[in-house]
C-alpha cells in the first residue's frame, strides 16, 4: 500500500506537535508548556544555539562537577612537584576522560528520551503485498520515569567526573611518590657516601695500629666488617635511585631525572574528599534507578499508533512494565528503602572520610614534631662525637669508642632522614585522598 503525501505531513505535524509540549516538572509529571515559557524558544541559527548552549541557568550545572573544576592543585607553580605533575599528567592514556566522553554522549541521549519515538513497520498482506507504514509513539504520562533515566544518565556522567579526577590525582601521587624515591635514595646515597669515607679512615688507623701492634686483629676486621654493611647500604641507596627515576621517566612525557628537592606544596584545604564525592554520585545513581523501577510498577499513559490516513491510527494507551502481583507492595517498599540506604552511605562515607582526613592531619604533625625532634638528636649526637674525637686525639679514646659513637651518630641522621621523607609522603596522601593533586580545571 501506498502512503499518500497527507499522511506523511500529518506525521511530520503530530512529531513536531508532541515534541514541543514535553517537559518535566517533577516525578511523574510532564509539562506540555515548554513554548510558553519566556526564554525557552528554541534557537533559530547555529550563532543562537551556541549562544545558548553559554548561558547555562545555576541550576542545570552539576555541583559534583563544578566542586571538580574548582579545585586548585596544592603544587606550587614552578616546583618540582608541579614539573613532575605536568610530566606524568601530559603522557597519560586518558582511559577516564574517553569514558567521561562515553558517558556525555549517552546523558545527551538521554535528554532527548522525551520526544515522540518514530519507527517503520513493513508488513504482508494475504495478497502478496508488501504494506509500508510509520508508528509514532509518545510517553504522556510515565510517574517520572523519562526524568529518573535523565537523571541516571547525569550520575553517569558525574561518576565518570569523579573518575577521571580520582585516575589523575592517582597519576600525580604515583609520580610524586617514584620522585620522592629518587631524592630519598640520592639523599642516603651521600648519607653513606660521606659514612664511608669517614670509616675508611678509621679503618686506616686501626690497621696502622695493628700493624705497630697497638691494637688487636679483631678490631680491624670488625672495622672493616662495618664498612662491607655500609657499601651495601650505600649501593641500595643508589640502585633505588636509579629504579625510581627509570620508572619516573617511563611514565613522563619528559625527563625528569635532574630535578631536585622536596619545598612543592602549599596546605592543604578543606575541601569535601573523592571517596564522598563518588558516594553522593553512587546514591544519586540508586535513587534515579529506584525511581525507574517504581515507575515500571505503576500504569502510564502514552499516545501512538499508526499515522496512515492523516494519523486517525494514533490512540491512548495506559499499561504498565511490570504486572502487579502479591509481592508488588513488597517490592514498591523496598524500592523506598533503596532511596533511605544510599542516603546513609553518604553519611558513612563523610564520616570514614572525615576520620581520614583528621588522621591524616594527625599523623603528618606527629612526623613533622618528630623529624624537628630528630634533628635536635643529629645535633646532640654531633656534638657527642666532635668530643670523642677531641678525646682520641688527646689520647684518653680509643678508636673503636670513637667509632661507636660515630654510628649513633649516623643512625641519628638515617632516623632524620627518614622522618623528613615520611612527612613528605604523607603530605602527598592527604592531598590525594581530597583530590587536590591536579587542578581541576586542567584535568
């Protein structure tokens, strides 16, 4: 059967009718008065619609993602926790942000899920005949069930936010911490570089006195014994050196090998931390779904059918997904519960996190108050040893005191270095766990 040009135009006018008279204005309700609306006219020119597309209202920009682009990095510009972050940040696969991408163009999708549906059907007759016609549907009334997927697909794309900012202050904070690695390794490596040339001489006047007989054999070979334990440390200083700053470079875009010292970052602020962010996106996604699920259990009202012979086809529909049974009161309540139980793992969420974030606070000034402790310690043990020396020297020490005290001094200094390196790295786990390692703005 042949379609007459009057029931294409009819169709075309019932599309164009329908699609302009759908807005929601809450659960379970859809507006039919977009064109009244001042300021909702639809664009006219590709200049307009671009236009348009700028002056977004307060209230169609996400809070998750405007807390995201908000957030300032703690680097300090210029740094070399700022050349690491740019290094790491401009080689990396980017798998977040193609899967925020994926997840734009459904929720761009979605915002269409209210216009009129349209669909050819093709049937034969029992003639023989191959009969061509058009099926228009439309949802009139579906208990917020178009909103709630508009909804969902907007958590999905907040989640993939969440994502791509959780991937890339991941990203920074490895790089940070294979620098951190390589300082700490070049800092013990002059450390036991320093310890060495310092035994080697005590080693030298040991053997010279066991050789005029002054002192014993096992003396010297204890001496030298310390020395085989500080070459070993001092090779592991360097090889963990060389490990950090290849697997540094691996994942840089440039080398950055040369770059010296730890002063990068400024305090840490406030802000609301990645694991609450992505539980308040996680609860938005189950309540969206729970108002799905409540919709198909509930009748909606929909217009379509065929538009041959001008459109008279098209009737009123009322139906229901999900057919009601005996438990549907059952499920209807447990839908209801699914919105209560998101909401309190928000709630737990901010409480772990705010339990973190103190422990982090905590834990950073006990290292702080420690490595200045173990500086006054390095200072004590210094002085403790430039008196041995003095007492060696004027015959009242004998070597091996001298190099007894020499180690407590040098434990003084491993203990000084390795508080200053823990304060550093859990700096960076403060500053990771609130996502504020890279600009969110640059992400």
């Amino acid at each position: 059967m042949r379609h007459n040009k009057g029931a294409i135009a009819g169709a075309v006018l019932a599309v164009t009718a329908l699609s302009g008279c759908m807005q929601d204005l809450g659960d379970g309700t859809v507006s039919r008065f977009l064109q009244a609306q001042p300021g909702k006219d639809a664009p006219t020119s590709a200049e307009t619609k671009a236009a348009a597309q700028k002056e977004v209202s307060p209230d169609e920009v996400s809070p998750i993602i405007s807390d995201l682009a908000a957030r300032n990095s703690v680097l300090v510009d210029g740094s070399p926790y700022a050349k690491v972050a740019a290094g790491v940040l401009a080689a990396d696969a980017r798998v977040a942000e193609a899967e925020l991408h994926v997840a734009q163009l459904r929720a761009e999708a979605a915002s269409k899920n209210w216009f009129p549906t349209l669909s050819p059907r093709i049937s034969l007759t029992s003639l023989g005949d191959f009969v061509a016609d058009l099926v228009i549907q439309q949802v009139l009334f579906d208990n917020g069930r178009k909103k709630a997927e508009r909804d969902l697909a907007k958590a999905d794309v907040e989640l993939a936010a969440v994502a791509l900012s959780e991937s890339s202050n991941t990203r920074v904070y490895d790089g940070l911490v294979l620098y951190l690695q390589a300082e700490e390794g070049r800092s013990a490596s002059q450390l036991y570089g320093q310890a060495l040339k310092d035994m080697r001489h005590f080693e030298w006047v040991m053997d010279e006195r066991v050789k005029g007989g002054v002192s014993d054999f096992s003396d010297l070979n204890i001496l030298r014994q310390k020395l085989a334990d500080l070459r070993a440390r001092h090779t592991a200083a360097q090889e963990k050196t060389s490990r950090a700053i290849s697997e540094l470079n691996a994942m840089s875009s440039t080398a950055l090998g040369d770059l010296r010292g730890l002063r990068g970052m400024t305090s840490t602020p406030s802000d609301t931390s990645l694991a609450v962010l992505r539980a308040m996106v996680e609860r938005d996604q189950q309540i969206a779904e729970a108002k799905i699920a409540r919709a198909q259990h509930l009748p909606g009202l929909s217009a379509g059918g065929s538009v041959r012979d001008g459109g008279r086809g098209i009737t009123l529909n009322a139906a229901a997904d999900q057919m009601l049974g005996l438990g549907t009161g059952a499920s209807l309540k447990a839908i209801e519960a699914t919105k209560v139980t998101a909401d309190r793992k928000v709630t737990e969420a901010r409480d772990i996190s705010n339990r973190a974030v103190e422990a982090d606070r905590r834990a950073l000034e006990a290292l702080k108050r420690q490595a200045n402790e173990a500086v006054g310690l390095r200072k004590q043990a210094k002085s403790n040893l430039d008196l041995f020396q003095r007492q060696y020297e004027a015959g009242t020490r004998q070597v091996m005191d001298v190099v007894g005290v020499y180690e407590t001094f040098l434990r003084a200094l491993e203990r000084e270095l390795d508080l200053t390196y823990q304060a550093a790295r859990a700096e960076l786990d403060a500053a990771k766990r609130l996502g504020v390692l890279a600009d969110g703005a640059k992400i």
